[in-house]
C-alpha cells in the first residue's frame, strides 16, 4: 500500500510500505477514508520526534471503514465506519474500559506514527489493536470530517479547557491558535467563558479567533493589554497550546492568584525553570498531560451533533495523500492559510 513515510528530518515521502495485517486476534484492519496532519506531526518532521527509526508510517488522527477483523473482534463488523483515537491502550484493564488509555495498567498505550512500533494511519489502511476498544464507530449525525477531527485536535483543546477550570463567567487566555488553539477558544465559550483572549503571532489566525468571538492579540501586546483591561487582576485561566517555554511562562504570568494554568502544548523543552515560588504564592493550579481521546468523546459527540461546536471550519486543504509531503512544508510554513490540513488517499 502507499503511505507517508518519515524518512529524515523534513523528509516525508509518498512510498509503498507493507499492507497492514492483523497481529493479533482481537485486531482489526480500517481502509482510511480520510486523515489529517497534526501540530504534533511537525515535531517528527522537525526531526525531533520520539523514535531514532525512518522509514515508518506517519499520522495519528484518521477515520475509515473496517476491512477485515479477528477471530476476537465481537463490538465491530466488516463494512463499520469508524473513528480511530491517535492513543490506543490494551482495551480491557479497567483504565482503558473508562476511557483513559494514557493509563492502561496493561502498559500498552502508544500513540500511532511515533514509530515503527506502531505504524500510523497516514496510509491507505491501519493496523488497530485491540479494535473493540481502539476503533470508535461513529454516531449518526457526525459527518466523517468532524469524526476526524474528534480522534485528537478537538479532544485535545475539550480536554485542555476542562483542565482549566471554566466555569460560567470566566476569563480566559488561549496561547497559540492552531487548530488545537482555535478549538479550545470555541470549547472556553461552550463551557461559558465571559471573555476568551486569543494570543498568537500570526494575523491570520488572531482574525479567526475574533470571528469566533476572542479578542485577538499579538504575544508582545497580550500581557500590557490584559492588565489594563482587567485592571491588574489578570485572567482566572490559561490555556497553553504551544509547547515552548516563553508560551508557558506566559500563561503563568496572565493568570490571577489562585488562578489556573493548563498545558497541552507538546513540550519542547526537557528542562522548564518553573517558577514555583511565585506560584506558590500566587496558590496557582497547575495542570498538563496528554488527552486521553475516548474519555472526552461522550461529552463532544452530542455538542458537535447539536451544532455548538464545529471543528469542520478549521479545515483549510483537502489534499490527495500523494500530495503529502507538500501538504506537511505548507502546513509548517503557514502559508496560504493553512491550519488543518486534510489527507484523502488516492
């Protein structure tokens, strides 16, 4: 089959690799329909990723049909439309049947295309362990597009809002608007943020966080502004969507004493000078941690079903998979727009 190899440092190609075979009874194989390239993809591209291997499949958000399941396989049948979530975990320790496939007492969670371990979903078809668990069929109501979206980018910015502490009447900061960082501006205000601050160096994505109600701001201007508009009490949360320490110190210094700081961003740094002292004194909560996608699905499906939430409209390329290599130099320069960036095998 074809698929997306990374094969150096920004060295992604459009070549043939094995098709994907069950490993195990309680696999399944998915023919992908559609996947899509995440923020997180570009730290592999960069050539910073999580593995020293080349040569593997890349991707992690994807939705297809199943094609082919295990003598084991008893939720799911050939012909099924589904979801696949990037994490997968054993699928019946007590953690994964919650949801919480970060967690899996088994120690079996992984993320598709950090390596070849697992190979990712950037491809014509993926291998799903423990598909009973790991492939989500999807609802009625929910069109593919936002079904891919769901399988990370929007559970992640659901989950980093949450993990904020919203509650009706807040104010809140969004650093970084990526798609991941849009769609946490859109989750604060469902959650019931009074005002939303959206903080990004780019133009073009601080006007899609005004029309969807922010306030835009350049990273220089954000603190000065926030101060005079609250008149020195700052903002009761933060959400940091980038990953880089200057962002994370940002987040920390935007919030009111007994304020709260989530961090989803990736992080870049192995080494943060936390400033605990002043967090300490400031009694500041401090969150991070990976989504686990399954746990945050029973929430999203009926608001994405019911309209109130749209992760669709940060879709801005809809590309052949052979493009893919393009796709990902376009989708790191920011040119021409891009934000989420579609993949549809040919």
């Amino acid at each position: 089959m074809k698929a997306l190899l990374y094969q150096g440092e920004r060295d992604i190609r459009y070549e043939s690799i094995a098709d994907p075979v069950p490993q195990s009874p309680r696999d399944a194989i998915v023919q992908v329909t559609d996947c899509s390239i995440c923020g997180s993809d570009l730290h592999i591209y960069h050539g910073h990723g999580f593995s020293e291997d080349l040569g593997f499949c890349v991707g992690h958000e994807a939705v297809g049909e199943v094609v082919e399941t295990g003598r084991d396989v008893r939720r799911l049948k050939v012909g099924d439309k589904v979801m696949i979530p990037a994490a997968v975990g054993c699928g019946s320790c007590r953690a994964c049947l919650s949801g919480v496939v970060t967690l899996c007492e088994q120690g079996m969670t992984a993320c598709y295309g950090l390596s070849a371990q697992l190979q990712g979903s950037q491809a014509e078809a993926v291998r799903v362990p423990a598909a009973d668990a790991n492939a989500v069929p999807i609802p009625e109501g929910i069109t593919a597009e936002q079904a891919l979206l769901m399988t990370d980018a929007l559970a992640t910015a659901w989950y980093g809002a949450r993990n904020a502490d919203i509650v009706p009447g807040s104010s809140v900061a969004v650093i970084g608007c990526g798609p991941i960082g849009l769609m946490a501006v859109d989750s604060a205000f469902v959650m019931g943020a009074q005002v939303v601050y959206a903080i990004d160096p780019v133009a073009e994505r601080r006007a899609l966080a005004e029309a969807a109600g922010a306030v835009a701001l350049h990273p220089d201007a954000a603190i000065e502004t926030i101060r005079e508009a609250t008149r020195g009490r700052k903002l009761d949360c933060a959400i940091e969507v980038v990953g880089r320490d200057e962002t994370v110190d940002l987040a920390l210094r935007l919030v009111r004493p007994r304020g709260t700081v989530s961090v989803i961003g990736v992080q870049q740094s192995r080494r943060f000078a936390f400033p605990l002292e002043r967090a300490f004194v400031a009694g500041l909560t401090f969150r991070t941690g990976t989504c686990s996608v399954p746990e945050e699905l029973p929430v999203l499906f009926p608001l994405v079903q019911s309209g109130r939430l749209k992760p669709e409209r940060y879709i801005s390329h809809r590309l052949p998979l052979s493009q893919g290599a393009d796709a990902y130099r376009l989708f790191d320069s920011r040119d021409a727009g891009a934000l989420k960036m579609v993949l549809v095998p040919d």
